[in-house]
C-alpha cells in the first residue's frame, strides 16, 4: 500500500526530463568515445551536437534534483541537517564509491585498452571523480551546503543570492573569471570519457 501512495505521488514531468537528459547523456558519451577512439571524424556536426547538449543536458538533472530536494526535504535544523547528510551519504556515496571503485579497478587492468588513464584510488574518490559518476559527487556536496525553503518569500531571497555570488564568481575578474572561462572553453569540461 505504501508503495501505491509514492507511484501516486511521482511527478511525471520531472521523470520525463530525467528521460530525455539521460537519453542525451548516451549519445554525448558515445560520440565523444567514437571520436577519441577515430572511429568518428570529429567534424562541424560533432562539435555541434556536444557543445548543444552540454548546455542543458547536465543542468536538467540539477533542476530536477533541486526541484524534488526542495519539494520532499526539510531541513530545518542542525538535527534534520544531520539525518539529510546519513540518507543523502547512502542514496548517493554507496553508488558513487561502488561504481568508481569498479571502474577504477577495470581501467587499472585494462590500463592499456582505454582512453584515458586514472589515478589513485583515494584521488579519484575524494578528488578527481570519474567520468560519469562526478554527478553524484557534485550533487552530494550541494545537497551538504543547500538549505530548504520554508516559503516561496524565503525561496526567492535565496535564490537572489545564489545568481548575486554566481555573478560575482562571474564578473569577479582576475583568477576566478580566468579560471572559468578556461573551465568552460576545455574540449569536454567535466564529462570527459
């Protein structure tokens, strides 16, 4: 009966745009490993269709994480922050260190077969995350420093001031700007395969 109310209870739109985001998330990786591997050209179309995708297809998937995280958490005090950080630990570190573990240990061995060389284990866990899993990552430590909402009064103020520092990050000229526009001129940013 449970498991009736939370069907009852998913929002179909947000399961749709996960949909159409992983769907661009397969072809991204597939073009990017066909071409790295010359089985592609890395041609107009190409550079095209990545540079397209990666405008929103990663933004969509922090949309609706922020979207649901706002909707069915609060976090209101030291307490519920707390409890936030255990579930949010087993919901996205368990696969995070289970996959980047396995893939880990399969580019080691196969070291010679793949495209692109890892590190150390604890580097590539704690500060290098691996191509796909940096998702995870990234979204845990958001979730870490992202407070609830209580209205939509409080909402908006917060997000004032998250598009105010990301301004300033922006226009703060000197390293910060240069370090983005580097960061975000790089062939394939973070979703390298």
């Amino acid at each position: 009966m449970n498991k009736q109310i939370a069907v009852k209870t998913r929002e179909k739109w947000v399961d749709d745009i996960k949909v159409i985001a992983c769907i661009l998330v397969v072809l991204g990786h597939f073009f990017q490993s066909m071409t790295k591997a010359s089985i592609m050209p890395e041609n107009d179309l190409y550079k095209w269709f990545n540079t397209t995708i990666y405008y929103f297809h990663v933004p969509l998937f922090f949309i609706c994480s922020g979207y649901l995280y706002q909707k069915y958490s609060k976090v209101n005090s030291l307490g519920r922050w707390r409890r936030n950080v255990a579930k949010k630990m087993l919901a996205l570190g368990v696969p995070y260190a289970t996959f980047t573990t396995a893939t880990w240990v399969l580019k080691k061995v196969f070291s010679s077969s793949v495209n692109d060389q890892i590190g150390g284990l604890g580097d590539t866990l704690f500060f290098h995350p691996t191509a796909p899993y940096w998702y995870l990552y990234a979204l845990f430590f958001i979730f870490l420093v992202t407070p609830t909402f209580n209205s939509v009064k409080v909402a908006a103020a917060g997000l004032v001031v998250a598009l105010t520092a990301k301004g300033l990050f922006l226009t703060g000229g000197g390293t910060a700007f240069t370090q983005y526009q580097q960061f975000s001129q790089t062939k394939f940013g973070l979703c390298s395969v």
